[in-house]
C-alpha cells in the first residue's frame, strides 16, 4: 500500500489542490489537533457525546456538575407546589426544562408542521430604533415590542393566555454548482397566529433562533479578550472583504458596556448572564439579577399570577441553583475529533483553508491563565470560530439590530462537535433558525462577508466537496 504522503499527493492532484496554491497545506494532523477542547477533551461519539464533564474535572468538582446537570435536565413545575426548589414556572414560557431546548446538551430545531409548540427554537421581538429609546437599547440591546415584549412565548400557565403561536413555513431556494450539480435550499417564512393580546406593533422585527449546542462554553468565555480584538485588527488590515467587529453589549452585574461572545448575535457577555436570561425569557423564572416576570405592562393576568418565590423574597432560581448550572454549562466537555489523519479529511482541510473559511471560522486559541475555572486555564483549543459579527448577507438576514449587531450581523458560531449533531439531537438541521438540512446547505446560505467563499465551494467538484464535508464531519 502506498504512503500516506504518496496517498495525499495523488489526492490532491485528483482535488486539484496544486503545490502553488496561496493555502496551508496539510499533509498530517497538527499535534493536539484531535483534542479540540485541549486537557478538557472527552473521547465520546454516541448520543451522550455533548452531556460529560471535562475530562481533566477531578472527581470531588463532578459532584456539583452532577447537581447542575439535574436542575438543567428536570422540569420545572408551577407554582404553588410542594416541589418548592423547582417551582414558578412560567406565568409565559416556551418550555419547562433547559434540556427540552438544548437536546442532550445539543443543538435545537424549527417546529415540524404538526407541532403544539414550536419549544427548541424561540422567536426574538422588537420594533425599530429610534432616538428616544436610546438608553432602552444601551442596557437591552433593542426596543422590545410594547405588547408582546423581546421574546415571544408560546405556552402559559393555566388561566394565563399564551402570546401565540408559531409555524414555519419554506420555499424553495435553488442552487447550482459549476459542475451542474443543483442543490435544493429553502427560505423560511415565519407565522405567527392565535395572537393572545391582540395585534403586534406594525413594524415589528421577528428573528426565529434555535438552541445551540452547549459543549466547550466554558472554554469560550475563557478566551481573552485581546485575542479576539486581535482577530478583528487582523481581518481590517487584511482590506479582503473579511470583517468581523465585536458586539458591544450591557453587562447587567457590573452595570456597564462590555464585549459580548454569547448568542446568535454576541448579545451575551458571559455565561451566568446567559443563563439569567434563559431562565427568564424561556421558562419564566426569576434570579437576583433579574428578579421579575417577563410579562409587559399589557399582560395583567401575567402580572397577577402566582410566583415561586420563597416568603423571604428568594428568586424562583436561588444563587445556589444559578451557581450549580453555571458550573455545569462551563464544564460540559468537547469531544475529540475523529479522522484527524484520514486522507480525505486533510484533503477537505485544505480545500477548506484554500476557501478562505478559517477567516472567520479561527481555529486555535489558547485560554486565558486566569480562567473562571482551573481546568479550563492555559488550554490550547479548536473551536473554529472568532466569535465575531459578520455581514452575511441579505439570504441570511433577520433584518433585528441587537446592541451593535445589524440585521444581517451574526456570530460565527463555532465548528467543534459540529459532526455529532446527528448523534446528539436526531437531526442535522443548522444555522440560526435550522433553514439548513445538512452541512452542504449551510455553506451554501453564507454570503456577505463570506459569499467569496460559497463561490470556492460552488466551483468544487463532487470529490472536492465530499473531502470537504468529510473534514467538516471530523470536527
């Protein structure tokens, strides 16, 4: 049998990827490249492949990890209720678990045609800004709509009329590569029915958003932030049409403008504050930090409905239980790669370099020393993204500013584990709102910023593209 070097060769030849191309070329797995999430890695890639703890968690920290994971995983019930550690949901909410959203710590999905609730993806709200609302959309980001608020919810308490309901619909979005191939898209159509407290603003902005998957958080929020102003700094000098900026967002403890790096929009500048919101927006739960319902001036019966906060004014969700799954979204674990020296996949890392896709999608970084949790410290990681904003166009665009963000901004969002979505959540539906039904189709969607690379990739062969996707899968 020949050589892996010989076998390369003959495939990048086949590839067309030539030795005078301006892209890397990789021709073996980098060291450490398989441990995407560096000492904190997990060998794993069934179902469970997203839910374990960091693999350098010693023993006496997994128990709180245990906890957290049992307050993410358990529904929560209304209030009043014997159940006093788990109760207040609601008066409005879109699911009573955080792992209904997040399935098995996993990636969400758009409501299929005959669904109750549309329940792993939520629909964000507001109405246009204006120069009055100027502090509004300093501390949140956007001017929320007046009767319905910034996120609408589809499930209520009894005796508490939901907001609606949700459906998506598609049409199809045809798409042809240069070798004649045509791939099928397809463009969602929000609806939005059953208004329960009569009609929405007229210029209401909608955006459907999924849940993303929750792996390697931690290792994220540990990123300094120098390292990712650099990656900014550096795409501006390169003047190539790749431009990511920062969101600048409210930090609701310190009271002021911070980087943000959480959410489809980098509309979140750390995890507990991601979680707050969740808690909040999602199931109706209130926190100290913020220790109210999120109903609107207009939804009395909202307003008057029973709550589970303790006789001496304890939040639903106690700083015990925020700090429990706190830990736990920082610690679940980033499996390993697989293939990592598979002829195909470094073929496909290369067409994937040659692309120009590692602009925006930054493969290495290391974590901070001084990191939240020690584990997490001095990690050489491989999340693939700079978790930057970046203008990807108007095929993609939800046209709904948040803080900096514009209505064709997104977030790189990061590539690890991206390959074991089929084996974590029972799906392969990607992008912010699940438009795309494979990882072919969300390539294909980008533009903007990044239509030069859709370009690369339209102009690839069925070969190129499989070894692509083959690299794409090994992450």
């Amino acid at each position: 049998m020949p050589s892996l070097p010989l076998r390369l060769s003959a495939l990048f030849l086949a590839l067309g990827l030539s030795a005078c191309d301006d892209a890397p070329r990789f021709t073996k797995a980098e060291p450490g490249e398989a441990r995407s999430g560096g000492a904190a890695t997990v060998r794993k890639s069934d179902q469970n492949a997203f839910s374990l703890p960091s693999a350098n968690l010693p023993p006496s920290r997994r128990v709180d990890f245990s906890v957290g994971n049992s307050f993410f995983r358990s529904p929560w019930v209304i209030a009043p209720s014997t159940t006093t550690a788990r109760d207040g949901l609601g008066p409005l909410f879109n699911t009573n678990a955080c792992q209904n959203c997040h399935i098995k710590d996993g990636r969400g999905h758009p409501p299929t045609p005959d669904a109750a609730n549309a329940v792993s993806m939520l629909v964000r709200l507001s109405i246009p800004d204006a120069p009055q609302y100027a502090k509004l959309i300093e501390q949140v980001g956007v001017v929320p709509e007046p009767v319905y608020g910034g996120q609408f919810q589809d499930m209520a308490v009894p005796g508490v009329a939901p907001e609606g309901k949700v459906r998506v619909d598609y049409t199809p979005v045809p798409v042809r590569f240069k070798d004649g191939t045509e791939v099928e898209l397809r463009k969602p159509a929000l609806q939005i029915t059953q208004l329960g407290y009569g009609p929405m603003h007229p210029d209401t902005r909608f955006s459907a958003r999924v849940a993303p998957p929750m792996i390697g958080l931690g290792l994220l929020e540990a990123i300094p932030e120098e390292a990712i102003l650099a990656n900014a700094a550096a795409q501006a000098k390169e003047n190539n049409g790749i431009n990511g900026r920062p969101n600048r967002v409210w930090d609701d403890a310190q009271q002021k403008t911070v980087m943000g790096r959480f959410g489809w929009k980098a509309g979140q500048p750390n995890l507990n504050q991601q979680n707050v919101h969740a808690f909040s927006g999602d199931m109706g739960l209130t926190t100290s930090l913020r220790p109210f319902d999120d109903c609107t001036d207009a939804q009395t019966t909202c307003k008057q409905a029973p709550n589970g906060n303790s006789p001496d004014g304890e939040p639903e969700v106690s700083d015990n239980i925020l700090r429990l799954v706190l830990f736990y979204s920082r610690n679940l674990a980033v499996p390993a790669r697989r293939g990592v020296n598979d002829a195909q996949v470094l073929a496909g890392k290369n067409l994937f370099f040659q692309a120009g896709c590692q602009s925006c999608h930054t493969p290495k970084y290391t974590t901070a020393a001084n990191a939240a949790e020690p584990e997490l410290a001095n990690q050489v990681i491989r999340p693939y993204s700079d978790l930057l904003l970046h203008d990807m166009g108007e095929g993609l665009a939800d046209n709904r500013t948040e803080f900096q963000a514009s209505g064709r901004d997104w977030r790189t969002p990061p590539l690890w584990g991206i390959g074991l979505t089929q084996a974590v959540s029972g799906h392969t539906q990607l992008l912010h709102d699940g438009r795309a039904r494979n990882l072919l189709e969300a390539v294909l969607w980008h533009g903007g910023e990044a239509k030069a690379a859709q370009q690369q990739v339209l102009s690839f062969n069925a070969e190129q593209r499989a070894a692509l996707l083959a690299f794409l899968n090994s992450l």
